[in-house]
C-alpha cells in the first residue's frame, strides 16, 4: 500500500481500498443471495416431497390437472 512520506493514505489509495472493499461486499451479498435462493429450493423441495408421499390422490390430482395444461 503506497504511502505519503508523512505516513498518511493518499487519497488514490483510500478510493483503491474502496473500490476493493465495494467489490468484496459485492461478491458476498451476490453469494448470500445465491445461497437464500439454493435454501428456499431445497426446503420447497422437500415440503413437494413430503406432500406427494403424504396424500398420493392428492399428488395425482396435481399431476393430472398439470399435464392437461401442458
């Protein structure tokens, strides 16, 4: 990191370790993001899991009333 010979930040760095920072915080909450969408399917999921072994007629209604829109 390039300092001034007074020991202070010049103001290129700061922007520089900024930018970074804005950078890093933006590839975390893309990730968050990614891993909240990744949860919610694997929970949807297995609750359509869950439901189809529950109630069979139920499950086969659904399954029907689905392929006659298809």
């Amino acid at each position: 990191m390039p300092n001034n010979p007074d020991g202070d930040l010049s103001s290129d760095t700061l922007e520089l370790l900024l930018e970074q920072d804005m950078g890093a915080h933006d590839a975390m909450m893309q990730e968050h993001r990614g891993n909240s969408e990744s949860a919610h399917n694997i929970v949807r999921h297995s609750g359509a899991r869950k439901f189809n072994q529950e109630d069979p007629i139920e499950a086969a209604a659904a399954e029907m009333i689905l392929q006659k829109n298809v």
